[in-house]
C-alpha cells in the first residue's frame, strides 16, 4: 500500500535483528495503544502459559517481548512521533 503511494520507508527485520529494551520502550510510547495490544494472542502466547494479567503494563511487555519477539504485533509503522500497529493494513493511511 505504502509502495504504491511512491512513499519511501525503512522495513525493519526485528527478527533478525530483535529491538533493543530502549527502542521497544520507544514504540510503546508511540503508540497510542495500550502495551499489551503490541503482543500478538496466538498459538506461542498459549504455549508459554502467558495470561493477560502478566503483560499489563510497559515492563512486562517488553521484558516479553526482548525474549519472544515473534509475539510482537506486526506490522508496526511509524512516522515522526506517532506510531501504529497497522492491522488491517488500512489503517496505514492514518499515518500518510
């Protein structure tokens, strides 16, 4: 969506080089989720035994996801001071 608008952007393979403490705990401030909406509820979530109640605050969400990164929401797309977990992909265009 974002290619077909001609604008320019940086993907970033988190995977393959995981986010720093500093930089998940700047997303989360740029964010205007709450913490626990950038951990993804799938099939890992269930296997670790995770509940809600552990991941309700900044800290543990990103103590959870320095050690899971798969568990982060996907894709996340910034710009300037404002940030989003763009899903559906729609939700891009609040950004542009």
């Amino acid at each position: 969506m974002i290619e077909e608008r001609g604008i320019e952007f940086d993907a970033v393979e988190y995977i393959e080089k995981p986010l720093s403490r500093a930089e998940l705990e700047g997303l989360l401030r740029l964010l205007p989720n709450e913490p626990n909406e950038l951990v993804r509820r799938d099939r890992r979530f269930s296997e670790l035994g995770l509940t809600e109640g552990e991941i309700g605050s900044a800290e543990p969400v990103v103590d959870l996801l320095l050690a899971h990164p798969l568990l982060m929401q996907r894709p996340i797309a910034v710009r300037g001071q404002k940030a989003i977990i763009a899903r559906p992909a729609e939700r891009l265009l609040e950004l542009i």
